[in-house]
C-alpha cells in the first residue's frame, strides 16, 4: 500500500519552467507599485508533468487596480499576446494568469479560485484542459497552480528558473 502511495504522489508533481529573464522583468515591474498588478502568461504544456512559461505579459491598463485586487484587461493585453504567439515558430498560446499580491503570502484567495474557474467556464475562451496562475510578492517571492478542467482544487507547480 505504501509503495502505491508513493508512486502516485511522484506522478503528481507538476513543473513549470520560467526564464530568468521573464521573471526578472516581472519583478522589476512590481518594483515600488501601490496597487496590485496583473497580466497573461503565454507558453505551453511540455508533457503531463512539465509545462513551459515563455513570456509573462503585464497588464499596464488593468480595470480597478487596489491594494486588494485588480481585473485584467482583456482588451488591453490582447494584442500583445497575439503578437507574441502570431509571431512565434514554437507551437505557444495563452495559458494563465498572474497578478501580485501586497499583504500576506502568495497563496490563492478565494476570490483567486473563483475567478480561475469562472475563467475555465467561460465559452468565450477556447481553453485547453488546464490554466495556470502565477502569484508574486515583491521582491522575490513566487507561486504557481495548475487548474485542470476536471480537477477541483488546483495543484501546487514546482518552479524551474531556466538562464
Ligand atoms: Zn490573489
């Protein structure tokens, strides 16, 4: 029964791979703002394990920015990503969300589960079967979740910073 346990535990890790660079760039963003920031994640699922971050896009028109919240634009980030994965010979897509948060820790609120399932629901979006969402803290603190369609609690990702 043990052996059992224990296999299925390691098949339940999930990583994800961000670039040095991306994560960088997202944290010198954070760097000194008053309100919480958000934005889109583009890049791909590698295996069932192992997904990859290509690039983190920051919203810098989001709706109702606060120390407590803040909605994406989805108005706003559009084009950027649809340049991004228009312009890419690697098979990326839109595959999450991001957004800081001021006080506390990088765990998911309730608000952040509910929003993330609405996401998934949403016929409006042709999502594949999974969604992560990425929560920073300034200046170096990082959570990632992998929320699958059929699963109802999202899963805690492993960070991998690639140079
Ligand atoms: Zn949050």
């Amino acid at each position: 029964m043990q052996r059992i346990r224990k296999s299925k535990k390691i098949s339940e890790r999930y990583i994800l791979c961000i670039p040095k660079s991306e994560i960088n760039k997202i944290f010198n963003i954070l760097k000194g703002k008053p309100n919480e920031s958000c934005g889109v994640l583009i890049g791909k699922k590698l295996n069932k394990q192992k997904y990859s971050l290509t690039n983190i896009i920051h919203d810098n028109k989001p709706i109702d920015p606060s120390k407590f919240g803040v909605t994406r634009n989805t108005k706003n980030v559009y084009p950027y990503v649809n340049a991004i994965v228009e312009n890419s010979e690697d098979d990326i897509d839109y595959i999450g969300e991001w957004h800081s948060h001021l006080n506390g820790n990088c765990n998911y609120s309730n608000i952040d589960l509910i929003s993330m399932r609405e996401l998934m629901r949403d016929p409006d979006y042709k999502f594949p079967v999974f969604l992560i969402l990425i929560i920073l803290k300034f200046p170096d603190q990082i959570k990632a979740y992998l929320f699958k369609k059929q699963a109802y609690q999202p899963k805690n990702m492993e960070i991998n910073i690639d140079n």
